[in-house]
C-alpha cells in the first residue's frame, strides 16, 4: 500500500523524498539523483496510458484515480508516491482510498518562504505567486518541470486548502505532519520521527541503523545536492520560458528567509489569509 508523501509545491517535499529513498532504496544512506526516481509522482500519465485510459479526456482520468493506484499498489512493500494534489472528491471520484492508503506524510513549510521559492521556481512574479497560493489552483501536466506529458492535471487547491484536506487522515491515525523548518534544524530527529511512522503503519519495529543515517542526513545536505545539480542536472528542474536556461531546483533552501526579502503587503496578505493554519500550526 502507499504512504503519501503530500505538500504543496516547493515545501521540502524532494528533501524528505531524498532522504527517504537515501534509507530505503541503497544499500549505504548515500543519495544521489537516480535514487530518487524510486518514489513516482501521481498523477503520472503513464499510468493512465498504461490502463489503455484516454489520457486526453479528463474526466475519464478523475474516474480512474483509484483503478491507477490499483494497478500499481504492491501490498506487500514499502511504497512510496508524491503528490502535490489535495486530497479531492470531485464528482464522487476520490483521490484515493483505504484499500490503497497505508497512511500519509505530509510536509508544510511557511507560505510566507514558499512564495518566493515558488515564484523563483516558476519564473513568476511574487505578485502572482500569492495569487496562486490564495486560490484553488489546477495545473495542466507537471507542476514541477518542464516534461509536460509526464502528468496529468494536478489539482492543488489553495495552499491553506492543501494542507487542511490532508489531515482527514490523522482521525484514523495515519498521518505525521512534518515541518520543513524541523528539518533544518534538527534533520536527525525529524528522520528518525518519520521512519517511526512508517514502520509503525507497517506493523514492525524500527531499529536504528545508525551508519546509514549518518550517511542519508550528510549527503542530502543542501549544497551538496546544489553541486550535484551543478554537475549533473535534475530532472525536476524547469526551464525559464524567457531566456530557455534552466531554472536551478535547488536555489536557497535554509537561506530563504522571508523577513529579508517579502514586501510588507504581501506578507500581510499571506498572513490574513491563511492566519488560523499558520497559528495551528505554529508560524504566528
């Protein structure tokens, strides 16, 4: 069954996917890109394409949501799928179910310091990054790079919609927020939290590797995987429709700081119009 790994756009979502696929799919903790491929994307149109789904038709998409996961739901391992979508019903199709959902992890970041990184990251203004943030959003193919065909239309919602339709889940107990900000600042404790979760869903006890988890808190340190950009490229990354260069995925992590570079009003605006989230959850 799938453990979720859901955010909204530029959260840390790749982080804690690095990190995960570092622990999981190698044999040392050592991250590079190649790993990360482990953990797919849905809505993933090559899935559709796969069930023999019109994957220009929409509807007939939304109605095989569940159908899709089916086809790809391993029940016996550890499987992982990001999304950037909420957790919908439209029209009575789902975005999932319990057949297919061992639990989810989802991972929020302050809209305050996700709405510069998601201007840089889509070659927009501010200005129009928290227009995107306050309003239900639907994008067409992959919100995350520049292979379009790779996905179906992700339905975002808000960003405060995002993040409140996904904790349905904590009611049943299977469900762990985690904070970017907890992993900057103490990324051991928030790794070592999220594989508690994943091996208490599972039903086994977790014993620490502790060699490994050197290995996966070190070589997904930021600048690291900013080098390994640099020198190898990321698949994720977007290409800037401007000037055609790509856009780097990785650009300040940590260093984006929103005291030191947000403009009054649109720090008010993101304040007054996700205040009761950002209270819950500890941002004011």
């Amino acid at each position: 069954m799938f453990i979720w790994l859901a955010s909204y756009p530029k959260s840390g979502n790749t982080l804690v996917r690095a990190m995960l696929s570092s622990y999981f799919f190698s044999k040392d903790g050592k991250f590079n890109f190649e790993l990360i491929k482990n953990i797919k994307q849905f809505p993933h149109i090559g899935i559709f394409e796969k069930l023999g789904i019109n994957i220009k038709d929409e509807k007939e998409i939304l109605k095989n949501y569940i159908k899709a996961q089916e086809s790809i739901n391993q029940k016996n391992s550890i499987q992982f799928l990001k999304t950037h979508s909420y957790l919908f019903n439209i029209n009575n199709n789902p975005f999932t179910d319990l057949n297919n959902t061992l639990g989810v992890i989802y991972i929020v970041r302050d809209p305050r310091n996700v709405v510069t990184s998601y201007a840089h990251h889509n070659s927009i203004s501010v200005e129009d990054s928290v227009e995107r943030l306050t309003h239900s959003i639907e994008y067409g193919g992959n919100v995350d790079s520049d292979h379009i065909s790779d996905r179906s239309k992700v339905y975002m919602g808000s960003w405060s919609s995002n993040y409140n339709s996904w904790k349905s889940f904590d009611t049943i107990g299977k469900y762990l927020l985690i904070k970017y900000e907890d992993i900057i600042l103490n990324k051991e404790k928030t790794l070592l939290e999220i594989l508690n979760f994943i091996y208490r869903l599972k039903g086994i006890n977790f014993s620490v590797d502790k060699k490994k988890i050197e290995n996966v808190i070190s070589s997904t340190n930021f600048d690291k995987m900013k080098d390994l950009e640099k020198k190898e490229g990321f698949i994720e990354a977007k290409v800037n429709p401007k000037t055609g260069k790509k856009i780097p995925f990785f650009n300040l992590g940590s260093k984006n700081v929103w005291k030191n570079n947000l403009d009054l009003t649109i720090k008010n605006k993101i304040e007054n119009s996700f205040k009761k989230e950002m209270l819950e959850i500890g941002y004011l």
